[in-house]
C-alpha cells in the first residue's frame, strides 16, 4: 500500500490513462516549477504522498455551486471528492485529520465524507485560489442544498488554506 | 316543550359551537407556534455564528504570526543566512501574511458581522488594519530582494499596526456579544411564547373537555327525558278507548295499540307490517280516506287547520262491519308517518237512527194532526158556508118578526161555529209554521172600531159596555199587521165579555218608547177574573179553566192560545193581570212604525162598490156554494153561467167569451188550477179573461201557484158580498186583468209606496246617490207621465212609455204607479183601448206618490 506513491511517480505519463481505470490516480512526481498543494500523512508522520494541482486534477472531477458563510456571493468550485482520494491514498481510513497552513486543524471521522462529499476543491470560478482567496485548497459541502450542510460540524469540517491531511487508521 | 327547554336546547347548540372556536383557536396557535419554532430550529442549525469568534481571536494569533515570521526572515536577512534559508524565510513571511490577510477576508464577509461592522468602534481599527494590509501588498508580492529590503519598514509598521489589530478583534468581539445577547433575549422571548401558548392550548383543551363533559350529562338527562315522555306517551296510548293506527304513507300499519286490537280483532304483531285496505276496511273505503288524507294534509300545508273526524266502514277480523270515527295527522317528526284514531261508532249510530226515527214518528203524527184539523175545518166550512148564505138571503125574503128572530138566533149560532172552525184552522196554519207578520199602513181608530163594531152584539148580550180610547198622544196611521191585531183583539175583547156579567169593557191604546215604535192595546174588563195561579195557564191551548162562568161561555179553548201564537208571530209581548172577583187586564205590545203619510189604500176599506153588470162563468162542483154565489151575482146584477166542475168550466170558456171567471178550486174530475191553465193554454174566447179563485184554504205558496196557472186574484171563501163586489168593480176598472197581471192582495188594495224597496235601494246606492237619482227619476217620470196623460194616441207608444216609466216606478217602490202603469201596458199589448180616464188618473196617483215618498223618507225630502 505505502509502495504506490513511489510507484505513481514514475508511472507519472500514465497518470491520465490510469485515472479512467479503477485503480486511484498517480500523484505526478513532484517539480520545482510545480509546487505541491497537498500532502498526506500517515500517523506517525510519514508522508504517504503529495499532490501537485495537476495530480488532482487527474482525479475524476466533481463540482459544487454554492454560497458560503465566509464569501461574498454564488461560488463555483471545482475539486475532487474526497472519498476518491481517500480511496487512493489509504482505502481503510478511519479518520481523517486535516490542517490548515494557519494551523488550523479538525478531524473527520469516516463517515464524515461519502462518494460525492465533501469535496476537496481546488479552483473556484474555474481559477485557481491564492492563500489570500482561502486556497490552495479547501474542503466545501453543498451548503445551500440542504440544513444539514449547514450545521456548525459541516462548517467546523469546511477547512480552508488546507495543505496537509493525516490519515488515521 | 317548554320555554325553558328551549332555552337550554339553543345553550346546548352554542356550547358545541363556543367548543369549536376554542378548538380552532387551539390549533391556529399550535399550528403557529409551531412553524415559529420550526424556523427558530432551521435558524439555529443553519449556524452562520459559527467561526466568527474564532475567527476573531485567530485574527491576533495570525497577526502576531506574521510580525513573527517577520522578525525571523527579518534576521536571517540581518545575519546573512544561506540564500535558501533566507528564501524560505521570504516565503513563509508571505504565507503569514496571506493567511492574516484571508483572515480579515473572512470576518469582513462573516455574515453576522454586517450588523457589527456598522459601529464606529469598530469600523477605525478595521480601516487601520485594512490600510496596513493594501499598504504592505505591493512589498510582499514585490521580488524577494525587495521584500527583504522591505522588512525593517514592514516590521515598524506592523508593530503600529499590531494596536489597531487588537482593538479591531476586541470591538468586534464586545459586538459580537451584543449581538449573540440579543439572539438570546430573543429566543428566550420565543421559548416564552411558546410556553404562552402550550398553556392557553392546554387551557383550550380542558375548557373543551369541561363543555364536552357538560353536553355528554344533559343529552344524557334529555335522553332520560324523552324516556320518561315516551313512557308517559307510551301510556296515554295504550289506556286510549280509541284504535291508535300508525302507519306509512303506503298505508302499511306500523304501530297499533291495545283498543285497536280490541276494536279490529287482529293482535299488535298480527296487525305491523299489513296494509290497512287488506284488514281494516274495504278497498273502497281506504280509497276514499287517502283522498281525504291528501285533500286535509293539503288544506293543513294551506295553514287551514281542520280536524274534521271522517266516517269510514271498518272490518274488524270476524267479518264485522260497523262504521267508525277516523281523525288522522301526520307524524310531527316524520312526515311519512301518519297517526290515526279510530272510534268505533256503531252504537251511537245505532242511537242516532233511533232517535232520527222517532222524531220522523212524531213529525209524521203532527202532521197528520194538522193535515186531519186542515181538512176537517174546509170539509166544515163548506157546509156551514151553505147555511150562513142561505141565511143571509133568507132575508131579502119577507119574514115576520118570529121568523126573523129565529134566523137571527140561527145565523148568530152559525156564525159562532164559523169563528171556531175559523180558531182551529188558523192553529193547523200556525202548526204548519206558515203564518208570517205583514207590514202594511193602517188606520189605529178605523181598526178599534171595527173591532168595538164587531164585538159590540156579543158584549151587549151579557149586559156590558165596550169603548176604547186612547192613553197619551194619539198615534192613528200606522204601519203593522192589522189583520193579525184586530183578530188578536177580537179574541181578547170576546174573551173579557164570556166573563164578564153587567159590567164595562175598556180597551186602552198607548203608544210606547221614546220612538214611539211599539203600541200597547190593553183590554180591561170587570169580569170574574183569574186566580193567580192560572194566569201561567190561560194562554195554553184548549184551556178552560174550571168554573160555572167557562162553562157557560163555552169555546173550545183556542183563543187565547192562538193569540199568544199571533202575538209571536208579530214579535209582541203579551200579558195578563187579574184579581178574582175584580176582572182582568190583558195587554200587548206589538212593534210598530208611524206611517208618515196619508195612505189611500187604507181607506179603500169601506168603499161601496159600484155594480157594473157583467158576464160571469161560476165554476164550483159544491151545489149550495154554487147557489149562493150565483144569488148574491145576480142580485147585484151581473149575469152568471154555471159550471160544476173544472172540465165543463174549460169547455164554456172556450165557447164563450164572458167578462170574468169566478173558479172553485177543489173540485173533482179536474180542479181550479188545473183547469184555468187549460183555459189560458187554450185558444177560446176567454183565454185572456181574468179568473178568481174561490178557497177556503188558500196558503201563500198556493196563491203563488195560482197566478203561475194565471189566475188573477184569490177571494177567500165563505164568500163575502162585499169582498166580492170590490173584486168584480177591480176587473171592471182593468185594475185587475187577465194573464200576466201583477199579483193583487187578496183583500187591501196595494199601498202607494214600498217601504221596503226604498230601504234596499238607499242601502245599494247610499243617501247621496239615492237623493240624486231620485231628482233624475222625478224629471224623467214627469216627462212620462206628461206624456200619457196627454194621450198619444198610438197604442204602441202608450206601451212604450207606460213600461218605461213602470220599471222605475218599481225601482222606488211606487207600488201603486208601477200596477197602474202595467195596466195600461198589458191592454195595449192585448190590443185593447186605454180609456183616456185612465190615463189621466195617472197624474193625481203620480203626484201623491211622490209626496208620499217625500214624506216617508226625510234622507229623501231635501230633492
């Protein structure tokens, strides 16, 4: 399981071919010019793999358009759900820990997210967020569907600046 | 049901509708409350609170972050750390910025902060933060050469820039508060609302409860109620004498009670569920009671109320008929139900019959009675009539003195037998109920005299002395039944002289009232007198009362009864005072009315009549009669043919023409009646003649159908001479005629006026009219009569003027101008001429008619 990131990263060519098959997307190996958005952790600190824009944006795609309680405004995003990318990285997951870059820091049980949400998303009006705009990436519900995505816990999960996400088993 | 119940029923249909309301209230309430709720609960989950505290405390956290991170890069710069040492200071200064930078970002668009970030307190620090932060931008996103040259300044100004940071957090944060305060109040407000309304709901409900608990006790009182009514009905029912049928409107007997299956014969389960035509009555029967149920129920939806009982033929079980009583009315709760009773009714149909029986019994024997004293009085007068006539021309022979006083004594005894065979037929009449008052003008004086004349012999005879006179204002022309008073005095003055022996007979007229509309005639006699018990007696028939005196007066005990009969007749009173051994008052009272004006017709009395030689046809079957009548005709004159029965009467009138028929009416072989229709039927030469009917027993009904066959006029029979000389000078003057004539009285002339047809016209028309055409009838009958009396000549336009002015004439009840005026009208017709006498006698008879109709109607006099 631990051998599949360094698998992807030399597999990186395929990674477009890979993501239509069953088998998770391949993290692209990582480049100087492309700087790494996201990096999943094991307990003890590992680093089970890193993602680059274009690492996620291999994985199927799913968008949510929605208001937020901390913008101003329909917002559009576009990212991965996050099930996905569990699915990829640590299939048994019985937790997840996810921190800010401001350090801030939640925990997501595993049946905090299923097949379509949350959505771990990556552009917003189809452009990519700065720090300044809450990105690089930020974990958004569809909170205008329904109350229930509107509860503090959703928000409290809606962790924005993410860069880091530790996988509890 | 009664008033108070009423009153309760109405409570009890508000209670249900006070519950309702209440109810619905309950439910608006709960219903609002709780949507209020429902919203408060979407609020509260949908937090948008949420991150904003920490939103604001991480704000100084991040701030101080990034003066860290500062500080840092800003020594790595100053010690001239390796390049990529200094670089990834660079970098992490620019990542602490950013996140601060988000960070303001987020509380700027943090949704409770629109109400918060209004305030001044807090909007200055923001500006300062916010200044600091669009200052600074342009140097971190600037080369890292620059940046790093940038640090001491950056590092400055944030240390300046640190105080607004914190002042900005704790604004919000003090605001924040307030707002959250404000949430609170206003939840708990809610939560109190919904308290409120939890308690008035609750209260609803138990209020709801209490009136549902109250309507449950009184239907269950009013169901014991109407137990107990049912009961009591239950009761009446069943102790009813009468059959108690329910049934539907198809007939078919739903409910029946104890007399009806005593009645009927069929027991209560035998009887429910079959129809009443199958066992209670005939097909017929029950026909005829649906038609009257329909036409009663229809009256009744009319809002005719009629509970007539109707009468059926019921069968009972056995076959029984008998006839029964049905009163029925439609259920008051179901109008499909029909309650009847039924009385049996046989036994008292059964007692009507007997009764109804033996009252045809009695009528039959009375009438027998009075058609046996009818006949009996007729078949005596016929013969008595033969002996007083013969009397009477006895006389015209030489007699001497013996013979003389013998036929007195003879015709006084006759005459005597006359008056009582006279007494019982006028009984029979009065049996019969035909004797009726008549009203005509007569003379008060002229009437006592003639009765003082007529009973003069028979009081002399025992020695008395008989006057009458007046008490108070004389009153002498009056209107009345003169006939009936002079033979109630007659009665009354022969009465005082049987019993009175050498002594006086005073007969005292009053008039009575302040309108002087009754006339009391007392007859005084110092006779025997009567004991006072007997007065009560004396009017009754055939009483004689004990006494040597009666004996001797002898009678037969009528008179008096037929005076108190008379009396009655005329509406009079009529009463007896007496003392034994100092003679008697008898008295009467009869309601009269002064006749204003002077009356021709009443003198005509006396007048002598003129003999005028004439062709007489005598037809009477009786042989003495027949002598008698033809002696007293041809000793005044006339010339006279005899018939002896009906037949031979038609035979010689229509073979010869004579001037007037005298005609018996019971005869054998054909009678009078019978026999003057076939002579005016016939075409003989005295078809138009005027006939007279001789009768004894001529009833008004009869008379009437005489002048149907045509007979002209009536003479009563025994024939008096005189009457009939009067009669004879009527047809010679044409006052009397042929067919068609107007109806005569028998034995008065008509009056000049009828009171009676002016009375009905004023009532038709009122005074006011009946003044006016009074003023139009006078123009015009002047102009007519003018006319006649001037004698146009041509008979055609004699008859057209004579019946116009007839017509009105009768109008105004000028009786005597009408017949005169018919007269003429009815010879011109039979083309006779109209003697120019005739004519203008119409002038004098025109011109008192009419001061007479003045005079008798002041509503009248003014035109």
């Amino acid at each position: 399981m631990f051998a599949l990131p360094r698998l992807a990263k030399r597999l990186s060519a395929l990674a477009v071919i890979a993501a239509s098959f069953a088998a998770p997307a391949l993290p692209a190996l990582a480049q100087d010019a492309e700087p790494i958005l996201l990096t999943v952790l094991d307990e003890e600190g590992t680093v089970l793999a890193e993602f680059t824009l274009a690492d996620l944006e291999a994985f199927p795609v799913a968008e949510i358009d929605t208001t937020t309680n901390w913008t101003d405004g329909m917002q559009e995003f576009t990212g991965v759900p996050l099930q996905i990318l569990v699915d990829a990285v640590a299939p048994d997951a019985k937790a997840l820990d996810l921190t800010a870059i401001n350090d801030y820091a939640v925990t997501i049980p595993r049946d905090g997210w299923d097949q379509d949400y949350p959505i771990l998303a990556y552009r917003n009006h189809g452009q990519t967020m700065s720090v300044r705009e809450k990105g690089p990436l930020w974990i958004v519900y569809p909170y205008d569907v329904s109350s229930a995505y509107r509860t503090d816990v959703i928000h409290f999960r809606s962790v924005w600046q993410l860069d880091r996400l530790r996988v509890i088993d | 049901m009664s008033p108070s119940l009423k009153t309760s029923g109405a409570a009890l249909w508000q209670r249900p509708m006070a519950a309702i309301v209440t109810l619905a209230l309950c439910v608006a309430l709960v219903a609002g409350t709780a949507w209020t709720v429902l919203f408060e609960i979407e609020r509260l989950t949908s937090s948008k609170a949420d991150g904003l505290q920490w939103s604001l405390s991480q704000a100084d956290v991040e701030f101080l972050n990034f003066r860290l991170q500062l500080q840092a890069a800003q020594e790595a710069v100053e010690d001239g750390s390796a390049p990529d040492v200094v670089q990834r200071a660079l970098r992490d200064t620019r990542l602490r910025f950013d996140v601060f930078y988000s960070r303001m970002n987020t509380v700027d668009f943090s949704e409770p902060f629109d109400s918060i970030e209004r305030e001044q307190a807090l909007t200055i620090p923001r500006g300062e933060v916010v200044a600091f932060l669009d200052r600074t931008i342009p140097l971190i996103d600037g080369d890292d050469a620059k940046l790093a040259a940038a640090l001491p300044a950056i590092a400055e100004d944030a240390a300046a820039t640190g105080v607004a940071v914190r002042a900005f957090s704790l604004a919000a944060l003090d605001a924040f508060v307030r707002v959250a305060d404000a949430n609170e109040a206003s939840l708990i407000r809610k939560l109190s609302l919904i308290a409120a309304v939890l308690f008035a709901f609750i209260a609803g409900l138990s209020l709801i409860a209490l009136v549902l608990m109250r309507l449950t006790r009184e239907a269950r009182e009013h169901a014991e109620l109407a137990e107990g009514r049912a009961n009591r009905m239950h009761t009446i029912v069943e102790t009813s004498l009468d059959a108690i049928v329910v049934t539907d409107d198809l007939g078919v007997i739903r409910d029946y009670n104890s007399a009806a299956e005593r009645i009927f014969g069929y027991r209560r389960d035998e009887a429910i569920g079959r129809r009443v035509r199958d066992i209670l009555m005939t097909n017929d029967q029950a026909d005829e009671l649906q038609n009257v149920v329909r036409n009663v129920m229809k009256a009744r939806e009319r809002g005719d109320h009629i509970l007539h009982p109707h009468e059926v033929i019921a069968v009972d079980r056995f076959g029984r008929r008998f006839p029964a009583e049905v009163s029925f009315d439609r259920a008051a709760d179901d109008e499909h139900l029909y309650v009847s009773f039924v009385r049996d009714i046989s036994l008292r149909k059964a007692q009507e019959e007997m009764i109804t029986q033996a009252r045809d019994r009695a009528l039959a024997g009375e009438r027998s009675k009075s058609e046996f004293l009818a006949v009996m009085s007729h078949e005596m007068r016929t013969p008595l009539n033969g002996l007083l006539g013969s009397m009477q021309l006895l006389r015209d022979h030489e007699l001497n003195e013996t013979q003389s006083e013998l036929l007195d004594l003879m015709q006084g005894s006759g005459e005597h037998l006359l008056g009582l065979v006279n007494d019982v037929l006028d009984l029979a009449k009065f049996e019969a109920g035909k004797m009726k008052a008549e009203s005509r003008p007569f003379s008060v004086s002229r009437l006592m005299d003639g009765v003082v004349e007529s009973t003069a012999t028979l009081a002399s005879s025992n020695g008395n002395d008989l006057s009458w006179s007046w008490v108070g204002p004389a009153s002498d022309r009056l209107t009345g039944d003169s006939r009936k008073i002079r033979q109630i005095l007659l009665n009354l003055v022969s009465n005082a002289a049987k019993f009175t022996r050498g002594g006086g007979i005073d007969i005292e007229v009053e008039m009575l009232g302040a309108e002087r509309n009754q006339i009391e005639f007392r007859v005084i006699d110092s006779g025997i007198g009567i004991a006072e018990g007997d007065i009560e007696r004396i009017f009754n028939d055939f009483e004689t009362l004990d006494s040597s005196y009666a004996r001797q007066a002898g009678g037969t005990g009528l008179g008096l009864g037929i005076v108190r009969r008379l009396a009655k007749v005329m509406d009079a009173e009529l009463g007896a005072e007496s003392e034994p051994g100092d003679g008697s008052l008898f008295w009467i009272r009869i309601p009269v009315s002064e006749a204003a004006a002077q009356d021709e017709a009443v003198g005509s009395e006396s007048q002598a009549p003129a003999a005028v030689p004439m062709e007489v046809l005598l037809v009477e079957d009786n042989e003495i009669n027949r002598f008698i009548a033809r002696e007293m005709l041809e000793s005044d004159g006339h010339t006279v043919t005899e018939a002896v029965d009906g037949q031979a009467g038609v035979e010689w009138a229509n073979a010869q023409r004579f001037d007037v028929i005298l005609m018996d009416i019971s005869m054998p072989v054909m009678d009078g009646a019978e026999a003057a229709c076939r002579i005016r039927a016939g075409n003989g030469a005295s078809a138009d003649v005027p006939i007279v009917a001789l009768t004894a027993h001529a009833l008004p009904e009869e008379i009437e159908r005489f002048r149907a066959v045509g007979i002209s006029q009536t003479l009563p029979k025994p024939i008096d001479r005189k009457v009939l000389a009067r009669c004879l000078n009527d047809i010679v003057g044409g006052r009397l005629s042929g067919p068609g004539a107007e109806p005569q009285e028998a034995d008065v002339a008509a009056p000049l006026i009828d009171r009676d047809q002016i009375e009905t016209l004023l009532a038709g028309t009122g005074v006011e009219t009946g003044r006016k055409l009074l003023e139009r009838f006078t123009a015009e009958t002047d102009g007519c009569i003018a006319a006649l009396v001037s004698g146009p000549g041509d008979r055609s336009e004699i008859a057209r003027l004579a019946h116009a002015c007839a017509g009105t004439c009768g109008t105004f009840g000028l009786t005597a101008l009408r017949r005169a005026l018919a007269d003429i009208e009815t010879k011109t017709k039979r083309n006779q001429d109209v003697a120019q006498d005739e004519l203008a006698a119409l002038e004098p008879l025109w011109r008192d008619s009419l001061d007479q109709l003045r005079a008798i109607d002041k509503r009248l006099a003014v035109a």
